[in-house]
C-alpha cells in the first residue's frame, strides 16, 4: 500500500448547515468558520462562485467537510444532487503522495479514471486569503453508487491544516474509521482492493483496509451492519453509513453526549451516536489506540 497512506478526508452534504453544526459543536467538535466555495477548476482560470459552502472538523492529517448551499434559494446543483438521494456522507478521499502512481496502478487494472486534476481553493488564515492548491483523481466516475470517491494531495498542506482548528474541546485528535454498508460484501471487497492496492483482513462479518498512517476503510454486509452500528439508520445501499474519532476518554465523552441529551448506543470501546441524530451519518467515537 505504497500510493495511498490515509484517509484524506470524509464529505457529507446538509439541508440546515446551522443546525448540523450545532449538532456536531454538541458532540465536542470544533468546527471551521463556514466557507464559501470559490475558486477555478483549472490554474489560471477566473476565480468564480461555487455557490456551496463548508465547515469542517479538522485534525492534523485528515478532517470531516460538512457541505451545504450558501444560499438555500439559490442551491448550489452539486449540494442538491448529493441530497436528491439523501442527507449524509457522499465524498470519500484517499489520501497520496502520488497520485500520478495511484491513477496509473488504478487505470491498469481496468478502472476508469478522472485523470490527475489540479485544482485549487481560496482559503482564509491568520495571515489573509491563500490559494490552497492540490490534486485528485477520481475512481469510477460511472460505477460508484456509494459516493464520490476520489484520492488527494494538498500541495499547501499547510492552508488544510492550521493548528487553530485542530484542538476539540472532547479531545478527539483524528478520524480513524469510514464504514461503507453494501448488499453486494464480494463485489465491494474486490472492487476496493484495486482501488487502495491491498488486500482487507477479512473476518467474515466485515473486511477492513488499514493504511499506514493508523486510519481504516471498513466493508460490511448489509446483513450484519445492525450489529456493527446497532440503533442506527442506514442510506440507500450501498452506501457511507458511519465514520468514527479517536477520543483519549470515552467516559468524559460519555458525559459530554448524556449532558447535551445526545442518544448514543454502546459497544465494547465504543460510542455511537445513530445518523438520524448526527444529520445523516453514524458518528463512532472509540477509544485512543
């Protein structure tokens, strides 16, 4: 697993970014100022309205983007289709530092691609407006029912990451975990071990890819995904269902949940807030490992 060494980060899109993010801010996030989306597809393109906008939960190698529409009455065509299908997780990124490899290991093995794009992004910090500049490459633009998916490389990393965001009040330090549900566990398994270029352990209930930098891609069926995520609701299948954080302290997060009446299930190491109380998407928080 040479060309792929992380999650990048986990998108999902929101009908009342407001509400969402006093959800998550509940939860102990920190979370971003909204930023509005604008920026040119191509360098040396006029920078232009995306119509849509972001807050995310950042860490230090990886973040969750809530997306929204800057304005609800005139909604950005990219948010309304990802919620035409339902509110939750729509974008997975990979992350790499070789993306050229990435697509020519991916389109080798008979996957069609989106090529390598550069893009860039307008980005506030403490010294003013940056151009954030990176690089993506989509897999399966016409056979990925689950979302998005997609691997990057921030080549101004340090735009992404800023240590002013970074900090959460529940101590969470990283998204360790994204969980896709499928009716089809084969198909899914084969298809994303092209993908990441390794092969899963595999325990018979559900198959989980590992990268280097300690995150994890999880495939479970459809028929054992209630036990896995036990209380929650799933999205049209195959779908995102669930992404999880490191937290140094499951009892003070235990408090924190309880105390903001948030309704959360258990399992052994771990907390689980359902979508339908966290704006589409199961929110896990298990323990620092």
């Amino acid at each position: 697993m040479k060309d792929i060494d992380n999650i990048n980060h986990v998108g999902m899109a929101v009908r009342d970014m407001a509400a969402t993010a006093a959800r998550y801010e509940s939860f102990g996030f920190l979370l971003t100022p909204f930023s509005v989306h604008s920026g040119a597809w191509k360098p040396n393109e006029a920078v232009k309205s995306l119509a849509s906008g972001n807050r995310c939960v950042m860490f230090g190698s990886n973040y969750l983007e809530i997306l929204a529409s800057e304005n609800a009455e005139e909604p950005s065509p990219r948010i309304e289709a990802y919620l035409s299908r339902h509110q939750g997780a729509h974008i997975i990124c990979f992350n790499s530092e070789d993306l050229s490899s990435v697509d020519r290991r991916i389109a080798g093995a008979g996957i069609k691609t989106s090529g390598v794009i550069p893009l860039q992004r307008d980005i506030d910090t403490p010294t003013g407006i940056q151009t954030a500049k990176f690089e993506r490459v989509q897999f399966a633009p016409d056979d990925s029912p689950e979302g998005y998916i997609q691997a990057a490389t921030h080549l101004t990393p340090q735009y992404i990451y800023q240590p002013r965001y970074i900090a959460h009040p529940n101590g969470c330090d990283r998204l360790t975990e994204i969980v896709v549900v499928t009716e089809d566990l084969d198909h899914f398994v084969q298809k994303y071990s092209r993908y990441i270029g390794a092969a899963p352990d595999w325990d018979g209930v559900s198959a989980a890819f590992s990268f280097s930098h300690g995150t994890r891609l999880v495939l479970v069926s459809s028929r054992n995904a209630r036990e896995m995520l036990p209380g929650t609701l799933f999205p049209p299948l195959p779908g995102i269902a669930a992404v999880a954080f490191s937290t140094p302290d499951l009892v003070a997060q235990r408090v924190r949940l309880k105390n903001a009446s948030v309704v959360f299930a258990e399992s052994p190491g771990r907390l689980i807030v359902p979508a339908e109380s966290a704006a589409g998407i199961a929110v896990i928080f298990e323990l620092k490992r």
